[in-house]
C-alpha cells in the first residue's frame, strides 16, 4: 500500500493571526508568541491529513498551501 504524502507550506509573511487554521485542525496548527501560524508537526501523518486540509483552506489570506 502505498502511503500517501502531504507538505504543507506556511507563508509567515501572510499570516495575520486569525488563527481559523488552529481551530479547524489544532492538532496541525499553533499560534505562536507573536500570533504567526506554525506546524506542531514535522511531517503531516496520514491520519491528520484531512484535517491539515481544512486548516489550510479555512485561511483568510492563504498564507497555507497544501502540496501533495
């Protein structure tokens, strides 16, 4: 079986900090100390990548791209 992979790329210089991306999929998704978006994970397991999915596309200024 072959297991499907997922980056996602995060434009800090877009983030406004609405943080949407945090609520959708938290497990993904902080804010950090200065209200920037970052991935708590390195690498998106398969089992969050539905969720890695919503965060990005629930983002006002799409300062996150999925890449498959």
């Amino acid at each position: 079986m072959e297991v499907r992979t997922m980056e996602i790329e995060v434009r800090r210089s877009a983030c406004e900090g609405h943080g949407l991306c945090e609520q959708t999929a938290p497990e993904v998704y902080e804010l950090d100390d200065e209200d920037y978006v970052r991935l708590r994970v390195s690498e998106i397991p398969e089992s969050l990548q539905v969720a890695a999915a919503a965060g990005a596309r629930v983002c006002p200024v799409a300062a996150l791209r999925v890449r498959d």
